[in-house]
C-alpha cells in the first residue's frame, strides 16, 4: 500500500509540472471569444475576475480588461469555452481554477505601490511590463525607485513616478513598480 501511494504522488507531481502554460492565467494574454457576460471590476484587480469565474460554474475561462481612461472602468469578461490566448497588453487572462499569476522577480512588481518618495511624475505611453518607466528611472542618478501606473487607474494617461526613496511595496491593483538603486 505505501508503495502505491509513492507511485500515485509522483504521478500527480509529474501532470502537474507537465501542464501546458496556455493552462495558467497570465499578465499580458487575452482570450478572445466564447464570451457571455461581462461584469464591471471596480477594484481594477485581475484576482476577482478570476473569482468570479471560479464561483460561476458556466465559466470555463475569462479575460480582464483594464482600464482604458478614467471614464470606462475595468471589465470582466467569462467565457463558456476556452479560447486560445493571443499576446495582448490590454488583458489579463486564464483558465477556471488557474488563478492570477503576476511576475514577481528583484527588477519588476506587478499589482505593487510603493507609495511616497516622489520627486517627478511624467506622461508615458502605456506598457505591459513599466519598461519605459523603469528606463526613466535608470536614467536618472537621483532615482533610486520607481512606479507605473496604468492608464485608468490614476487618469487617462499612463504616470512614472521616480522615487529618491525606496518605500515599502504594498499590493495595488494597475501598478508595477522597481527598485533599481
């Protein structure tokens, strides 16, 4: 009997390493198609679209919208199938029972604020990932942190806000934020 639960765990470890990534919810990927509703997201937060999905048992896989300007708000869009993902920057996407996947490494934090130690905040064209912010911020000496926010979230135009002070991240749907010194 233990050696068939051993046999059975490493069976399950290997299907759960070998699932394909078009299973996983992703920054960036849109899933067009198979939609029958969509719902405002005032939080502006990826994370409850995928939970509305989950308590939806028609749903089999959504798309999140942020935000385009100040004026239309987020969207959640359930699909009744699972429509392949396409590359886009508009969207956040997955499949029922995938959850939001959001990068987390030492140069970029989705969903992340660090709030306060400004000093300069400019107009950039929107991006997926704060490139053109974080590119800013190396720029500058002074700069020693920095944060994205997204079209919608704080206006119609995407912001860059450099920092001379590395403040603590917290968890802020619609920003990305850096330390680069």
């Amino acid at each position: 009997m233990p050696r068939t639960s051993l046999i059975l765990a490493a069976v399950l470890a290997l299907l759960a390493i070998s699932q394909p990534d078009t299973a996983r919810a992703q920054t960036g990927f849109d899933r067009p198609g198979a939609d029958y509703t969509s719902i405002a997201v005032p939080s502006g937060d990826p994370a409850a679209c995928a939970l509305i999905c989950e308590r939806d048992r028609k749903c089999r896989a959504w798309s999140f919208n942020y935000p385009i300007d100040g004026e239309r708000g987020a969207a959640c869009w359930l699909k009744g199938a699972v429509p392949a993902r396409v590359e886009n920057n508009c969207c956040v996407s997955g499949v029922r029972g995938a959850g939001v996947l959001e990068t987390r490494n030492s140069t970029i934090e989705v969903a992340t604020d660090r709030q306060g130690g400004d000093y300069r905040s400019i107009e950039v064209e929107p991006d997926a990932k704060g490139e053109t912010c974080k590119a800013a911020c190396e720029a500058d000496n002074k700069c020693r942190a920095w944060t994205y926010g997204r079209p919608g979230y704080i206006g119609k135009s995407a912001r860059c806000f450099l920092k001379n002070e590395v403040k603590p991240p917290r968890r802020k749907p619609g920003f990305i934020s850096g330390v680069v010194r």
